[in-house]
C-alpha cells in the first residue's frame, strides 16, 4: 500500500519565524513540507520565490514539495530545483506543453508532479499520466488558504486514479486544500496518500500536535503511529 504522507504547507505558518514552524512541524512527523509559490497572475495572491525556498531549504530536513501556482514555470523551475526542491508540480492549466514541463522538471533530478484545478477534468491527464512521478488533486481553488474543501474532489480522486492507473502508473495522488482531521480519512479512501495541509496545522496553537493529529485521522485503523 502507498504509504501516507504529510506534507504542511507552510503558506499558514508565521513568515516571520518560518524555521521555527517547520521545525515545529518536523517534530510531529512531518514527511515533506509543502511550499506554495504564487505569481499575482496564474492566481491572485503572491507569495514567495526562490531566495526563499533557498533559505528552508537551510533549516528544513524533510523534501521540499514546491507547488508552482505560477504563469510560464519553466522560466523559474530550474533555479527552484536549485534552490532545494525536490519535489515540483506544475498546473496543467498554465503550461501549453506540458511533456516537455515535465521532462524539465526529472531532467534536473526532480520529482515531476501535475496538479488539476477543481474544475479541470481528470482526463487531462490522459497522455501524460504515464510520465508523471505525482498527481496533484485541488480540493479548493488555488490562491489561499484556509479554504473549504470542496466535495466533489473525492469524485475527482477516483477519476485520477483511474486514468492512472490505465496507463500502469502507481505514481501516488497528492490533494491540496481544506483538507482537515474531519476529512483526511475519506479523501485518503478515495485515492489520495500525499496530503497538504495548511490552516488544519499552522493555523493550530500547536502545529506540532496538529501534525500528529492529522497521520492519527489518516490512518485507516484511526489509530495512526504511536507519538
Ligand atoms: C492553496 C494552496 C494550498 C494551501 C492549503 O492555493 O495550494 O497548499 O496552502 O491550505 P489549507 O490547508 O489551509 O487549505
Ligand atoms: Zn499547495
């Protein structure tokens, strides 16, 4: 079985004392840390770059997850990776070619990771499922967090998983948005094993706990692994 991962994202912790809400995060169990980078063009917000990324990457000892949510990313994916990324996933709505995205991204010894937008079907996926490391499931749409998990992305979970697994990939599906102690357990039913959370840890008094918290409600016993 696909092993559950945790993956904070970091777009909720306090900017101003980031090395100390990842470490935070790491103590209770963190396996990646998920890191939005935002343009004020592909979506609303701007976030952070690359200096930055640079400098967790200093404080960090588990993988960077970067999720590009930004216009022509192959500009930048080089200097990402780089910077310390090891996992990059790109939006299959703001890249015109995306083979070659991909391809760009293992090149430079990345894992390579589409994302779908809650309204973008899952059969986007179709020919390029076979190449992809990763699958990112939006159950929100992107651009903030804190956001509610929008329903339908259960549905969504199993059509991805479907696709990949016509063309005979095992690559695990990530899912990013309102995901919570509530719903881990059936988002993780339907499919998805990478799971994001931002405002459900970060926005807690005690992200380490929180983190804890949120393996316990993944796992299927309900019982998770021991503190
Ligand atoms: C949204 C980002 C998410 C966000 C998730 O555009 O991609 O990673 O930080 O945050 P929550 O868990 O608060 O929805
Ligand atoms: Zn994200």
């Amino acid at each position: 079985m696909t092993p559950i991962q945790i993956a904070p994202s970091i777009l909720s912790a306090d900017f101003a004392a980031l090395g100390r809400d990842i470490a935070a995060a790491e103590r209770g169990g963190a396996d990646l840390i998920h890191v939005d980078v935002m343009d004020g063009h592909f979506v609303p917000n701007i976030t952070i770059g690359i200096p930055v990324v640079r400098a967790i990457k200093r404080v960090a000892t588990r993988p960077l997850d970067v999720h590009l949510m930004i216009e022509e990313p192959d500009r930048y994916i080089e200097g990402f990776v780089d910077a310390g990324a090891a996992m990059v996933s790109v939006h299959v709505e703001a890249v015109p070619h995306l083979h070659r995205t991909v391809q760009l991204i293992k090149s430079l010894g990345a894992k390579a990771g589409v994302v779908l937008n809650p309204s973008t079907p899952a059969g986007a996926l179709e020919d390029i499922a076979g190449d992809v490391d990763f699958v990112l499931v939006m159950s929100v749409n992107p651009g903030f967090g804190g956001q509610e998990f929008i329903t339908h992305s259960l549905t969504k979970l199993q059509r991805v998983r479907e696709v990949l697994d016509r063309a005979g990939s095992t690559a695990p599906i990530e899912i990013d948005g309102g995901i919570d102690v509530d719903n881990v357990a059936a988002v993780v039913s339907a499919g998805a094993s990478i799971l994001v959370a931002g405002n459900a840890i970060f926005g807690s008094a005690d992200p380490e706990r929180a983190t804890r918290a949120l393996r316990a409600a993944a796992s299927p016993s309900g019982a998770g692994l021991p503190a």
